[in-house]
C-alpha cells in the first residue's frame, strides 16, 4: 500500500477548493488525510461529509481533532448510538486533559486531579465541585477523610457509573505519560495485566460497595471477576509495595 501523503499535504494546499483535482489525486492513489479533510468541507450531504471525515480519520488515527470532527458529525446522524456519544465526550475530555500536561513525567505527582477529569468529562459542575470540596475539608477536620468521588457519589452529583470512568481515565492518563504506579489499579494497568474496561467493572463495584459502608479491596474483586490470576496480582502488590518504598530513597 502507498505511503500516506505527509501533513500538511502541499498538492491538497494549493487545489483544495477544486474537487476534481482533489479526486484525481486520490484517485492517483494517495493515502491523504488532508484530501479527505478538504473534501469534506465541499460536498453537499452531511452523509458525504461523514464518509470524508471516516476515511480521513482513518489513515491518521491519531489526530484526534480529526476523530472528534468525525465523532461530532457522526452524532448529529446517529442520535441513537450512545456509544458513539460516550466516546465523543470521552475524546474531548482527553483534548481538554492534554493542554493540561503535568510538567513533571516520570513523577509521582504526574496526575489530573479527579476533580479535572470529571469536570473535562461534563460530569460535575463547577458549583457541585466546590461544595464537594468544601465538604471534603470539613469532614476532615472532624477526622472523617472521605474520597472526593464517593462525596460526590453520595451527594447525587455523579453516577458511580461516570466515577469508575473517571477513575479509569485518570489511572490510563497517568500510564501514558509515565507517572510511577501509585495504586494497585494503575500498576495493572500501565503494566497491561488489565483492560481498561475491567477495570472499570471492578471500580464500579467498589465504588457502590462503599458508598453502602462494605470495603473490598480491588484486588479481590478483580479476582472475583477473574480480570486477574492470583499470581499476577501477587507479583503486583510486590511491585507495588516495593516501587512505593524506593518512592522515598
Ligand atoms: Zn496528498
């Protein structure tokens, strides 16, 4: 297969209001995002326009404005799909995150505050944030610690279904940019013993068990799922213990 035309693609710069030099030019067999990129802003149906922006997000799949423009159209023709909706609002928490990059990798502080994550995924208000917040401080001044997602949880300002996404998201956020695994959860996933989506599972389960008083650790509820063997989860909590105390050399 050709290789794809580099970006910015000089031939679609110079013809990119005429559609016949567009078509010949993938015609001629380019692989060019940028010809599909321009196309779509001249054809005439949204279906056409769709069509454009699939084949061009396609061969540059990581241009993620790209894939939101695609999502984005998608959506308005496919009002059913929920999980087109879900990855939409997920590309563009990710979009939002990314201008938000700790300065720090390979840190132990290179996270997103859950608060940022949920705020990113227009899972909470500002307002609902605050008060949570100050609530949070409040309870711990009377020696009552209390997870910020499980407060919100509580106070029926998010789902626990939104909370396990989030919480997934800030640990996969922090493997891509190299952050040193703080909890159980973020050593399976950086180290790719666990998907994202069973993590997610076994999260959620937590999170209702705890938001009803009962603690389990993840670990065994990961076990229960069978996300994990007892090995592997044996051989992490090792790593685990000890990357947290070299934490302190
Ligand atoms: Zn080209």
């Amino acid at each position: 297969m050709r290789r794809a035309c580099p970006r910015p693609c000089s031939f679609v710069h110079r013809h990119r209001h005429n559609l016949i030099r567009l078509r010949d030019h993938l015609a001629e067999g380019h692989r060019c995002a940028d010809a599909w990129v321009a196309l779509a802003h001249l054809v005439r149906e949204p279906w056409q326009r769709l069509d454009c922006l699939e084949r061009a997000s396609a061969i540059d799949p990581d241009d993620q404005n790209l894939r939101i423009a695609y999502l984005e159209h998608y959506v308005v023709l496919h009002p059913e799909d929920a999980q087109a909706a879900e990855e939409l609002r997920e590309a563009k928490a990710r979009r939002v995150l990314a201008r938000y990059k700790p300065r720090i990798f390979r840190h132990q502080d290179a996270s997103q505050p859950l608060g940022v994550i949920l705020r990113a995924l227009g899972a909470v208000s500002d307002t609902d944030l605050e008060v949570a917040l100050e609530e949070q401080e409040r309870l711990r001044r009377l020696g009552r610690p209390m997870l910020l997602g499980d407060l919100l949880v509580l106070q029926d300002k998010t789902a626990p279904e939104t909370l396990a996404r989030a919480l997934t998201l800030q640990s996969r956020l922090r493997a891509a940019n190299g952050a040193m695994p703080r909890t159980l959860s973020e050593y399976l996933i950086a180290n790719g013993h666990i998907a994202p989506d069973q993590l997610e599972r076994a999260l959620l389960e937590q999170i209702r068990l705890r938001v009803s008083g009962k603690h389990e650790p993840l670990g065994e509820i990961l076990l229960r799922h069978g996300a994990v063997d007892a090995t592997v989860l044996q051989r992490a909590f090792q790593q685990h213990m000890h990357d947290a105390m070299t934490a302190f050399v």
